[in-house]
C-alpha cells in the first residue's frame, strides 16, 4: 500500500483499537496490551508528544469494567471512623432486590388477616384495610375506641394493627414470624428477615465513594496530596449533632482510589517529589486510608482505613528525569512491569508513510471541525515529518513527535474552513507550517535570536556588546 493510492485522508480506513491507533510505537503498543491483560505497571520515557498520554488511555480501555462499588458507611459508634464496605456488581443486585415475598391477604391465616384490616370478623370477607366497614355485610372491621382507658380497662380493642406477631413449627423448632401490612399486600418476615432488616437499617447511612460506573483511566497531576491520596473536607461546625455533617458525607477519594481496578497514570512522576513514598506505599499495600489533610481542619480527626486503591500504574517521565525518580518506586515498577523508552522518529519507509496518513485522518475525525486533507496536503505533512525528524533528531526518517504534526494540520484546516473550503490542500499546510512554529522560532526571525527578543522586550536598544537591538 502506498500513500499515493489515497486521493484524500477520507478513504482511510481508521482502527476501532485505540491501541491500534497509536502509530510508530510497536512495542510499546504490544508491551501497552500485555500490561492491560497482566495487570502489570509501565513507565513511559520519551520526548513530548510521541503518544505516552495516548498509550495511557488506550491500555485503561482494553480494561474489564469495575467489578466492584466502595462505599463509606456511618460508624454509629465512631462516627469519625466511617468504615469501608466494597460491594460486588452481585451482592450489589441482592442488596437491592428486596428478599421479601409479598403474600395476598386471602393465602395468610384468618386471624392474621382480620388484625392486619382485611377481613371482617363477622362475615370473612376480604376489604381493603382503609374501608372501616365491611362492605358485604356492613360492619364496623374496627371498634372505636370511646374513651382513653377503654382499651386498657377492656383489653380487647380490635384497633387496626399494622404488624402481627405469631409463630411457626421449623423442624420441630418454635420460630417467630411478623407479618406486617406493605399496602393491599402481607409481607411474612422470618427472624432472619429480621435480622437482615436491621443490618440494612444500619447501613442506611452510606456514600458511593467509588461508583461502579467509575472510568478505568484516571490521570493525576501530582498538583497536591489531597488530589492524590483524597481528604475528608472541613465543616465549620465539625461534629454538632443538629447543624454539622457527619464525616462520613465529607470523605472524598483521592486519583489512587479513583483508579481502583483501573489505570493510575501519572504525567511527569518526578514532579510528585516527595510524594513518590505515598504511591509507593499505596502500590504496596493496594489499600491506602483516606484521612483529612489539613490540620486545621474538622476532617483531620477523621480517618477511613483500608480504602481499595488497586490500580495499574502508567508513569511518563522525560528522559533527563528518570534519575529523579524514587528508586524503590522504580523498582517496584520493574519489579511487576516495564520500562519503555519511546521511538522519537522512524524510517522513511511507504508503510510508515502510510502510518502518517493514517494518524492523519484519525486527526482529522477526531477534531470535528476540520475538513479532510487532499493528496497535495498529505504530501506536504509528510514533508514536514522529514524534516523535523531531521531538524530536532538530527536523523533521516519521520518524525513520530506527533502533537506538533497534529498542530500543523489543525491550523491547515482551520484556514481551509475559513476560506469556505470543503478540503485541505497544499496551500493550507504552507500557511499553517510557516505560522505554527514557536514564540522562540518567530522572535528569533524577527531579532536574530531569543536572547535579542527579550532585549527588545524590555525595552533596550543594544546588547551587551554594543549591537543595535530588533
Ligand atoms: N504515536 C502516536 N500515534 C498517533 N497519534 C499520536 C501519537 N503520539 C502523539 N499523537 C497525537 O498527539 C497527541 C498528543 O500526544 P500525547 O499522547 O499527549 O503525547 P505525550 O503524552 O507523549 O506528550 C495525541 O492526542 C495524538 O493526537
Ligand atoms: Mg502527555
């Protein structure tokens, strides 16, 4: 296949596979689906803009969906110690499906109906509980209760109940059974029933602090420790009882938690600095707690452990910081992963020329707002690969530092839509080649070099050796 079989980027046909989609960087591509499938982790050394955010992604979306929900319970007891209940998508299914059969009144015991309201104690017939008379017969299904002692005087009021306790036989053992009017419905509640009831009412106070709908890629900046390891926000009136929150309502995850079950993956690891250690632990023990952060705070008496924070590691560091790194963490990357150093460049070949026409469209689709490119244009991109490879690499081949080709064709149909034009062509690549080029680039045509720029910027005529400025 040659790239001169193609009239316009519009006839490429373009891969489903994210991973496929990532052009140039076949091992990486192939090490990116081992470290989905093996749960392995991955550092990511490379210049910017090769595909290390991209490779990132895709390996999060070769990833199973979460199995799994977290939730942060009140702790009665402590209600600055939530607690931690994870949830399968199964036990998730039979916690909400209430367990309760619900019976018509007319299969449960005579007795049992005639207290609950349904049925007249004269004549038997079934009614609806609201009616106060039978409407076969007429009458009253509940005594009124004349005066306030009657009841307790007599001891034989007939008032409505809404619950009936009663017993059964089970294997020859005596067992409490309620049954308890659920509207035009019975519901027979066993001990277990019971039981079960009063778990859920204790766990009735809850959070999802990871849905099961969670994304499987989450990326985090390393901008701070709340970002990464979560905090339990402050509330200006801490622990009231009337007009603060309960702290469980204030525990937010932290990018480890969100990434459970998924992809972690962390631009520039060097710049966590010190916090490397957290990670390090957080990747040790799969679980990291959630605390408040800022002593000052309400939240820093407030602390949830064993949060799950099981996740894939995908860090991207430059080249000149992979000494930075914390060696124990970078061991322990090595130690169940990989370490890849991306291609900056590759040859030039037709089937990697074909590859740049490919990362073309998939551009072009990608953006929406931008026509395809014509042949013309695809010739000039393609040109202008060769050259960067040659300019910034010092290599003939084409150049796999992507983000800047992607820019050029962005400006090229930029202009094509703004001259009404339904495809990108030659004319709209030149333009965009020669006016994307760096602030650097365009001061030093303009003043001969950065170092003259900044000169002129700040107002100053002449350089230290005496020549005239701009
Ligand atoms: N190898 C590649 N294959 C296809 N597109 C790429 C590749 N590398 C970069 N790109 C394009 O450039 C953009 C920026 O790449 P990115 O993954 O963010 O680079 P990095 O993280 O290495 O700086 C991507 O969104 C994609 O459009
Ligand atoms: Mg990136």
């Amino acid at each position: 296949m040659e790239v001169s079989d193609f009239s316009t980027t519009a006839e490429v046909k373009i891969p489903t596979d994210p991973l496929l989609q990532i052009i140039g960087q076949d091992s990486a591509v192939k090490i990116g689906r081992l470290v989905g499938q093996q749960r392995r982790n991955l550092l990511l050394v490379g210049p910017p803009g090769t595909g290390k955010s991209m490779l990132a992604q895709a390996i999060a979306f070769t990833l199973p969906k979460p199995t799994t929900e977290v939730l942060v319970l009140h702790n009665p007891e402590r209600p600055e110690r939530p607690i931690i209940e994870v949830r399968t998508a199964a036990t998730r299914k039979a916690q909400k499906q209430s367990p309760i059969e619900l019976f018509d009144p007319s299969v449960i015991p005579s007795f049992v109906s005639e207290k609950l309201g349904f049925r007249c104690r004269r004549c038997a017939r079934l009614s609806s509980p609201d009616a106060s008379s039978c409407f076969a017969c007429g009458a009253d299904k509940y005594r009124k209760v004349r005066g306030p002692f009657e009841d307790l005087v007599m001891g034989q009021g007939v008032e409505r109940e809404d619950r009936v306790h009663t017993t059964r036989v089970v294997d020859g053992r005596e067992e409490l059974i309620i049954f308890e009017r659920r509207g035009g419905k019975v519901a027979m509640l066993t001990q277990k029933d019971l039981a079960k009831m009063a778990e859920l009412a204790k766990k009735a106070q809850f959070k999802v602090l990871l849905s099961i709908n969670r994304s499987t890629f989450i990326q985090a900046t390393g901008a701070s420790e709340t970002e990464l390891l979560g905090d339990v926000r402050h509330d200006p009136y801490g622990s009231h009882p009337q007009i603060g929150s309960l702290p469980y309502t204030r525990v937010v995850p932290g990018a480890i938690h969100e990434a459970h079950e998924g992809v972690l993956f962390i631009d520039e690891l060097s710049s966590l600095g010190k916090m490397q250690r957290f990670l390090l632990t957080a990747m040790q023990e799969k679980k990291y707690p959630i605390s408040g952060r800022n002593q000052s705070s309400t939240g820093s008496a407030v602390r949830v452990d064993a949060v799950p924070c099981d996740f894939i590691l995908v860090a991207a560091v430059n080249f000149n910081d992979v000494a930075s790194i914390l060696p124990p963490l970078r061991s322990r990357i090595l130690g169940n992963g990989y370490e890849l150093l991306l291609n900056s460049h590759m040859p030039d070949t037709s089937e990697n020329q074909c590859k740049i026409l490919q990362f073309l469209a998939q551009e072009i689709v990608r953006d929406g707002r931008i026509p395809h490119a014509d042949s013309g244009a695809v010739d000039e991109l393609i040109s202008f690969a060769r050259k960067k490879a040659k300019e910034i690499d010092g290599k003939s081949g084409l150049t796999l530092r992507l983000r800047m080709l992607s820019g050029v064709l962005k400006m090229a149909g930029d202009v094509a839509v703004s001259n009404g034009k339904g495809m990108i062509t030659r004319e709209d690549v030149k333009f965009a080649m020669k006016n994307s080029r760096p602030i650097e680039e365009q001061a030093s045509d303009k003043y001969g070099s950065w170092y003259r720029a900044s000169l002129a910027d700040l107002g100053m005529k002449k350089d230290v050796s005496g020549t005239e400025v701009g």
